[in-house]
C-alpha cells in the first residue's frame, strides 16, 4: 500500500517572514498617504464594494494598513504602529484611553500630540495622558493657545469659568512637567503684528534650547496695510541654538523672512543658526534673498524655497553670490520666473535641483530659458522638472540636450493629474487643447493595460468598477449613434 503524497505546505500571506511582512505594512502605510492627497474623492466610511459610489472610491482605499489590521494577529500587531501616529486631544478624552483599554504597543507608536482645536476639558485630558505617551515627541499647536482655551473667572459665570481655568493652569503645568520629551514644534496661526513674544508662548511646551525641528506658520496683514515686523519670531530664533530643520509658511505673500532679517539688522542682532541643516521657505523674491538665507544657515544642506513673486533679473547679472559649499538639495517652487534665483547664489556641491512650477497664466513655459544659461550646472546633477498636467513645454529638447552636454541627469513629470479632466470654459481651451489630449490619451492606455491584467487574473471586482468609471463615456457613445 503507497503511502500518501505529503500535503503541500499552504502558501500565502501568513506563511511570509515576519520580516517581510512588516515591510509589506510599512510600504502599504506610505501607499495610503499617497492615496490620501491624491484629490481623488474617497468614501468617509467602509462600505461593502470596492467600487465607485455616488462618484467616490471606497473608504478602503488609502486605509490599507487599518484593513491589513483586520487578516490576523501578527500582521494586527505589525499594523498598530501604524494606526495611530498622531492623537488629539478629544481622543485622549476618550475612556477607551483614560481607562488604559487602548492596546499598548498602538499607545507606544504615538509620536505627536495635535492640540490645534482644543476645549478645557480635552487639553486637561491630553496634559494628564503625557505621562503615559513614551514615544511622543512632537507637538502641533496654535500661538496663544492658553489663552484660546477660555476666559478667565468672572462674575457672570464664576463656576464654570472657574473650571475652565483650573483645567488650563494645572494643564500647562503638566506640560511644563513634560516639555523635555518634545523636540520638534509645529506652531501655527503665529501672527506677524503681535506684541506677545513667540518665546514666551511656547516655553511652557517645550526646551527651546532642544528643539531639533520646528515649523512657523505666520499670517498677518495684507499688502496695503502695515508691513509685517514679526516681533513675535526674532527672540525665538535667537534661542534655537541646536535646531537642525526649520520650516517657515508664510501666508501674506512672503514678507515674513525678509522682514525677520531687515529687522534683525536694524537691531544690530545676528540671526544664525549654525546648526541648521535643513531650511523650508515661503517667502517673496528679492535680489538679496540668498544673502539673508546664508547670514541665517551658513552650513545649509537642504533648501526648499518656495517664491510668492516673480524672480527677475533686470538683464543684469548679480555681483559675487554668496557660496553655499554644503548645499546637496535645492529645490525651487513658484511661478514660471522662479528659477531664474539659481543666478543669485552658487552651488558649488549641488547634486539634486528639483523645480516645481505651478500653472502659469498663459499655459506655456518655454524650457530654453527656464536656467539661465549664466548657472553652470555641475556635472552628476540630478535635476527634476514638475510641471502642471495642463502646461505646455515648449523646446523641452533644448533643455534636454544642454543637460546631455553638461552631464545632467534630467527627469520630468506632471502634477495636479485629475485637472485634465475637469470641466474648464471655452475660453481657455484654446491652449488647453493639446495638454488635455494627452492626458486623456494616456488615461486610456492605461486603461486598456489595466483591463488586460484585471481579465488575465479574473479581477471580477476590479472589471465592474472600470465599467462603472467608464459609464459616462459609453452613455455619450450611445447618445452619439442615436
């Protein structure tokens, strides 16, 4: 009698290495936030099918990691970390953590504490679960924010009032307990005209001596109106003395950092940051702009500048750009003109220069003058092009071939994708046209491809939601053979 065939061992998800699997949950993870800030439309809650519904994808999509969560418990207890990176406090104010029932490894992968929209009740709620957050190191709040929570105690209302009080001063005291944990600030709502001192708003949050990332988000004034002074930042940043990445988001039209260094200069007081490496800028163009940035972070690595206005050059090239001999990154965001900034500084050791253009008005960027030919570039770059879906380049072989020639890594892609296919007037179809077709012609390659892999693999449910997205197209083919 034959002994049976041994059975063949059962291959799938749970037989792969523990290993593996957490890298499969970490590449999910970075897929997720990719789908998140797609702008494609995404269902707010799980739903059965997988495909479109009332012109939305399903919840699933860019929620990978929660739905790897659910197959088992290894790949459950690789995905945790995963689940919930950053808390607020109306979550810590839940009982489901006030009572300890939330699982600890997914409490342990907390590394940020949001405190941006914040009640009495649930910042008194977030200062007592500070203790009980070992990894947290970030903290996300508004200027001012104690005194957002609420009013002081007053007659009208003198019970109440006095609770919110109580709750915001033993709160701010357990954060002060606890401020050595953070080392990266992200502050918002800063505003420019404020007499109170950034300084003092945020050392009861933090060491400010041991913040190594920090992120100043400024708003004030329009242009018309009083300019910017930005009495609130110069103090702070003469105490950051060991910050290695700084972001500064400016949203009146880039005046910020300008203002910040010409104030400086008429104190008399240096603004540097020797231990800056890496630097994020919205700010408007002026021709002394590179001189401000290396006054500021003379041992700059990383540069993203990001331009509210037009470079311009008045035909004239600048006298001795100041050298930035450990700049390794640089990359230049804004209007068409934005590039013409390279002229203004010298990369001596640049190795990777990405520009990102937004859309310009007239729809043409024209790639023979996008560098100016003064910059040399050096020979190993790597320099990356993004441009709008809807942008037409224009002699983009030029500028190819003067990157062949100087021994340029050149590449190129398209941002804002789904703007091709929204609805625009006829007015501006005129030089639309052409971008427009493309895109279309390359969505339905894809299309096709797509529809080849999901019938070799018998993907049913991938078939039905291409057939649902391509209802449109068949309704206007049949009205047109009617």
């Amino acid at each position: 009698m034959s002994s049976a065939e041994p059975e063949e061992p059962r291959v799938g998800l749970s037989s792969l290495p523990r290993e593996l699997l957490r890298a499969i949950v970490v590449l999910v993870g970075a897929q997720d936030e990719a789908v998140r800030t797609s702008g494609v439309p995404l269902e707010t809650a799980p739903r059965d099918q997988a495909s479109q519904a009332n012109g939305k994808w399903s919840y699933w999509y860019g929620h990978g990691v929660s739905a790897l969560s659910l197959v088992n418990g290894t790949l459950r207890q690789l995905a945790l970390p995963f689940l919930c990176q950053t808390v607020k406090p109306t979550q810590l104010a839940h009982p489901l953590f006030q009572f300890g029932a939330v699982a600890s490894a997914l409490v342990a992968s907390i590394t940020e504490l949001d405190v941006i929209s914040v009640s009495s009740a649930s910042f008194a709620a977030a200062a007592l679960a500070l203790t009980n957050l070992p990894s947290l190191r970030i903290l996300t709040l508004c200027f001012n924010l104690l005194a957002e929570i609420g009013p002081l105690q007053n007659r009208s209302n003198g019970s109440r009032d006095a609770t919110v009080s109580i709750r915001r001063d033993l709160g701010s005291r357990a954060f002060k307990a606890n401020k050595s944990k953070i080392v990266e600030l992200r502050v918002k709502k800063i505003p420019s005209d404020h007499d109170m001192c950034a300084l003092q708003e945020l050392e009861p949050f933090a060491v400010v001596q041991s913040i190594r990332r920090i992120s100043l988000g400024v708003h004030g004034r329009r242009v018309g109106q009083v300019p910017p002074a930005c009495g609130p930042l110069l103090p702070l940043l003469l105490r950051l003395t060991n910050v290695q990445d700084i972001t500064i988001d400016d949203d009146i039209e880039g005046r910020a950092f300008p203002a910040l260094m010409l104030e400086a200069g008429l104190k008399g007081v240096s603004v540097t940051c020797t231990a800056l490496r890496s630097l994020k800028l919205t700010t408007m163009w002026d021709p002394p702009l590179f001189f401000f940035i290396h006054e500021f972070a003379p041992n700059l690595e990383r540069l993203d500048l990001t331009l509210t206005s037009a470079a311009t050059n008045n035909g004239e090239d600048p006298d001795d750009p100041p050298p930035f001999p450990r700049l390794t990154h640089l990359r230049l965001s804004g209007v068409r003109q934005c590039s013409v900034a390279l002229a203004y500084a010298d990369f001596v050791d640049l190795s990777s220069l990405e520009i990102f253009l937004e859309h310009p008005p007239h729809g043409i960027v024209d790639c023979d003058d996008l560098i100016p030919y003064s910059v040399v570039l050096p020979a190993g770059l790597r320099l990356h092009l993004r441009t709008h879906t809807l942008t037409v380049l224009k002699d983009l072989d030029i500028l190819e071939q003067r990157c062949r020639n100087a021994h340029v890594v050149f590449t190129h892609d398209k941002h804002s994708p789904l703007t091709a296919f929204a609805t625009a007037k006829p007015s501006v179809m005129a030089w639309q046209g052409p971008a427009r077709e493309a895109a279309v012609d390359e969505a339905l390659v894809a299309a096709r491809d797509r529809l080849s892999r999901m019938t070799s693999t018998e993907d049913k449910h991938g078939v039905l939601a291409m057939a649902q997205g391509l209802r449109k197209v068949a309704e206007g083919n049949l009205l047109a053979s009617l």
